[in-house]
C-alpha cells in the first residue's frame, strides 16, 4: 500500500495493520482494484510481498489497536514538478534558451601551454590583421557553470562573500585557457585591447573571479583591461567599449555563447558590426582560431564584419546554424573573386549621380564616385579600371575600390592579370607620383572634433592604444570621418581648463568654409612614437597636447609635429581603418609639404 502511494498520485492507501490475514488480503484487493489496469500487473508482485508481511500481524495481541483506512484524495499538480526527470528536462530546455550548455568537461590536470598551438604567430606572419579589440563573455565563455546557477552558496542573493571558489565551484575551460594564454604570452598581441561583456546579475561574484583566477602568472583583472559588467541589451556594453578604447567596431572581436533569440548576444552586436563567434559549447581552441582566420579574410577583402559565425553541427548543412557560414555557390559575382583585384571596363557612369557599374564576368557590379582613385579622376564608358570587390550592408557585390589605369599599363600584355588580396602589390612609398599632377600619400582617418584639433595644431599628441604609427614618420593626409567621437564633452573642459575660449573652442573643433566630412582635409607631419603609463598621461602638459584625460588616452602617444589644411579638400574618400594610401593633386598641398615629399 505504501509502494501504491508512493507511485500512483491520484491514490494514496494508508493501511494500519488488519485484525486478521484474511481482512489484511480483503484490503489490498480493494486497494488493488482503485489501481489504473495498465500498471497493476508491474505493482503485483511488490503488493503481494506486503499482502504476505499481513501474516505476522495476524499473530499480535492487541488486536483493536490497529485501525485499517484506505483513503482517497488527489495530489496537487505542483507535485508533478518535483519528478526528477521533469526537472532534468526543464533545466536542458532552459539552459538551450539561454545559449546552451557547454559540453568542454572539468580540466582533469593543470593546463599545458605545450600542447597548444597560439594563432597569431602564423597569421601574422602572412602579413594578415589581427582584431584591435578582444571582447569575451564570461558565463559558459571563460568559464562554467553560470552564476546565477550557484544557488546553493549563502551570499546568492547580493553576490557578497562567500564567493564562489575558482577550480572548484567555477572552473576556467581549457579552450578559454588557451586563448588566454595566447593573449598573455604572444607579442603579437602586446597591442590588442582585451575587453569583457558580461550580463550576469551577480556582478560582485564575477569581478571578485577576475582577480582570483590567473593565466601565466597575471590575474584575469588585469589581463582584461575593459570588464563591462551588467545586465541588458549588450549593444550597451560595447557602445562604452568603442567609447573609452577609440576603436571602431570593425576592429573588434566578440565570443559568446549566446547567439540570437530572447538571450542571445551574438546577434545584436553583429548588428553593430561587430563579428561575433558563437560558442555554444565555451570557448573552444576551433572556434578561437576560426574566427581569427575569419576576421583576417573579411579584412583582407575589405567586406562588412557584422554577422555571427556559427558552429558548424551534424545535420542538415543548410540549416540556422549554417547559414552565415556557407560558401558562395559556383559561378556567382561571389565565388568569383571576393578577395581579388581584377581589370574591368566601365559599362555605365552616370554622373550627375555619381554611381555606375562595371563588367565582372556577365555580372555588373556597382560602385560609387567615393570609391574612385584618385578622387578627382575622369571616367566614361569604356574606361578600363582596376576594382577591388567586397559587399555591401546587405551582403551585395560592389567595388569597394576603383582605381583609374594609365593608357599605358592597360596595354601591358599582363594587364589583365589577377592579383589576390595575399599577394597584391604593394601601395606606392610615400610620395611616389603614379600620374602627371598626382601625388599618393599614406592616409589616416580621424572623426570630428579631434580631427579639426589636430589640423588646428592645437592637438599636438594623438593618443591610440594600437601601433598604427609605429615606425611611420613624415608626412601624411588626415581623413576626416563621417561620425563624431562620443567623449561626452570632455575635450571642451580640458581646452576651457587651459585657457581656450568658447570662441576658440568652437572654431578649432569645426571645418573651414567648403570643407566636409568624408573628405581629406589637411596634411600632417607624424612623428615619433612611444608606449606611455597612465601616469605619464596625466601630466597636464600630456593632457593639454592629447585633449583628452589619462584614463581616455591610449598609450601610444604619437607627436604631430606640424599639420596645415589642404589648399582645397578632395573626396570625397571613404575611410579605412589603419593607415591607408590616396593620390590628391601637388597642388593642393602645402609648400613645406611639397618640400618635404622631394627631399624623402
């Protein structure tokens, strides 16, 4: 009867012990007989061995002390919930909700660098770019299990000591180990910013890991120089990322194991334009160097980095988790050369639209008057030019370079040949004169108000957190962007704290009369180079020359020597991350300019 209870919910048989054998066997029939048909013939044997046990009773003395009752009552349904099963199915439908349970084990022995390949060696020994920002989930990213999951500690409920001990009730996965390490240990990465995006609402536990847990020696708080720790939508997390590193979200890299739906992340910061690595497994070594290669490849073909790598899985190749990660079909404008230079011929130009296309195979390919090099160059139907090819927002082929071909080199009997984006040739040295009248300079693009403080020449040091101007002197065109740097304001307090006036203020953080965003404003004489401390950028002087505070400025310092606006500006140029090349006419620059690109 008690075996009845425990197993059939709609009835529970509580029996005293019976007077007699035979009134003991009456009871369990009866009870027998409430039981559903389907399960009886299991239950028979375990109720027939309690019916056999009624026999000792037979044989007490005290016969009216026992009482015999067999009640009927329903269960709660809540008692359903409390089935372990049950429970173990809820708690996978919810882990796959939130992104997914990883499947890396606990670490079984101390972690080997030995036994790991790092990637970036290789990669940049190809002479392919590796990301100016590392962005990394925490929770079944860097490490398992979620913190929300730890229940059973006292301080759960405002994430306060105890806090959850690494190794033992939170454990770094080896994959994320290994990335770690990479970072930590490979000087190809001395320059790459290290950033943490996390939405965990037990933020106090989260940081008090970072400092516990260490990769070669360095704790993870001061290996991860960003941690961005709350919860919501994560375009806010790296919208305070770009904010305080400078860098755009094109040069970034995220891991998460979350990739879209209620929970997902890797989705909405793809949306930025970030391009984000699914993990839905942690961190693993595939995905760490897959999605370095990637980065490398979508840079190299100058192609739109917002999308979501996924994890390829067994199954059908065409579904979800596939979808941004097929090859191009065979024969498509895609397939073709996504990461050439080709020689092509102008099919249309309209321009008092300032757009046309180009032949490429039997596909027309579009391109805009932006993309033209040099900028100022004449086209018309027939032209021969040769274009750099890539996607659109949308993921649509267009030319995202057109650079105009002398009469001469299109009669070159390798004219037409093919260069891939490894081994194309390289850009001209500083200075060099491809056309009568054309000079190409080196190129780097600044946004407003800083680019206009640096023309000003009351900008006089430019702070970055990459080399981009390691081991580059000279003169160089500055590029003005097309959006505004997000400091809040601050520039305007440090140039108010010095002495400028609003007047001042407001003239040296705006263009001159005819110039425009997008174009290439001004021509600056970069000079050296060097690593700084925060300490060292608060000195007041270094804030003055940076406009910009301490902990705001990148520790490149790089001194600008002396910059003037172009006699007339020229674009418009779209910009590039980096230091790009763009041919503008001798004339427009300077005299010291000019003087200087002779004598180099």
């Amino acid at each position: 009867c008690q075996l009845a209870s425990r197993h059939y919910p709609k009835r529970v048989v509580a029996c005293a012990a019976p007077p007699t054998r035979a009134r003991a066997r009456q009871q369990l029939a009866s009870a027998t007989h409430s039981i559903s048909s389907a399960r009886r013939s299991a239950l028979t044997p375990d109720l027939q061995r309690y019916s056999c046990s009624a026999s000792a009773l037979d044989r007490s003395s005290d016969h009216s002390s026992w009482r015999t009752q067999v009640m009927h009552r329903r269960r709660p349904f809540w008692h359903l919930c409390t089935h372990p099963l049950l429970l173990a199915l809820l708690l996978l439908v919810g882990v796959e909700a939130m992104g997914g349970g990883v499947l890396q084990q606990r670490p079984q022995s101390p972690f080997d660098p030995t036994k790991v390949k790092p990637v970036a060696p290789k990669l940049v020994a190809e002479g392919k770019q590796l990301p100016a920002v590392i962005v990394f989930d925490l929770d079944n990213t860097l490490w398992t299990p979620e913190l929300y999951t730890l229940r059973h500690l006292s301080g759960y409920q405002s994430a306060s000591p105890p806090n959850p001990r690494p190794g033992i009730d939170v454990w770094l996965l080896d994959g994320a180990h290994a990335a770690l390490h990479e970072l930590a240990s490979c000087k190809e990465w001395e320059c790459t910013v290290i950033a943490a995006a996390s939405r965990t609402n037990r933020g106090g536990w989260a940081r008090a890991l970072l400092a516990e847990i260490e990769v070669d020696g360095r704790s993870l708080d001061s290996l991860i120089m960003h941690k961005e720790i709350y919860t919501g939508d994560k375009k806010a997390h790296f919208s305070t990322i770009r904010a305080k590193t400078g860098i755009d979200y094109d040069q970034m890299l995220f891991f998460d194991d979350a990739a879209d739906g209620k929970y997902g992340n890797c989705a909405s910061v793809a949306g930025l334009g970030v391009l984000s690595a699914h993990c839905p497994d942690g961190l693993t070594n595939d995905v760490w160097r897959r999605a370095l290669e990637t980065y490398a490849a979508l840079h190299a073909a100058s192609e739109p980095k917002g999308k979501v790598l996924r994890v390829r899985r067994q199954g059908n190749p065409r579904s979800k988790e596939h979808r941004d990660v097929l090859p191009p079909k065979a024969g498509s404008v895609a397939a073709a050369t996504p990461q050439t230079e080709q020689l092509v011929k102008v099919v249309k130009f309209l321009s008092d639209r300032d757009f046309g296309f180009v032949r490429v195979g039997t596909s027309d390919v579009y391109f805009h008057r932006s993309a033209l090099r040099p900028a100022s160059a004449t086209l018309r139907v027939g032209s021969q030019v040769l274009v750099t090819l890539g996607r659109d927002s949308r993921a649509r082929m267009e030319c995202k370079s057109v650079q105009v071909v002398p009469n001469n080199a299109a009669s070159t009997p390798d004219a037409d040949t093919r260069r891939t984006a490894g081994s194309a040739a390289t850009p001209a040295s500083c200075g060099s004169k491809n056309q009568a009248g054309m000079v190409e300079l080196p190129v780097f693009s600044m946004n407003m108000p800083f680019a206009g403080l640096v023309a000003h020449e009351h900008k006089t040091i430019e702070s970055r957190n990459g080399t981009v101007f390691k081991g580059r002197r000279g003169v160089h065109l500055l590029h003005v962007g097309r959006r505004t740097y997000p400091d809040g304001g601050k520039h305007k307090v440090i140039m108010a704290k010095h002495g400028a006036s609003a007047e001042q203020i407001e003239r040296l953080t705006s263009l001159p009369s005819g110039f425009a965003r997008g174009q290439l404003v001004a021509v600056v004489d970069i000079g050296e180079t060097t690593l700084s401390t925060e300490s060292e950028r608060a000195q007041p002087d270094v804030e003055r020359a940076c406009v910009a505070y301490a902990a705001d400025s990148g520790r490149y310092l790089t001194a600008v020597r002396r910059a003037e606006w172009l006699l007339q500006p020229v674009g418009p140029v779209p910009g590039r991350p980096g230091v790009f090349s763009a041919q503008v006419p001798v004339d427009c620059l300077p005299s010291w300019a000019k003087e200087a690109i002779s004598t180099s």
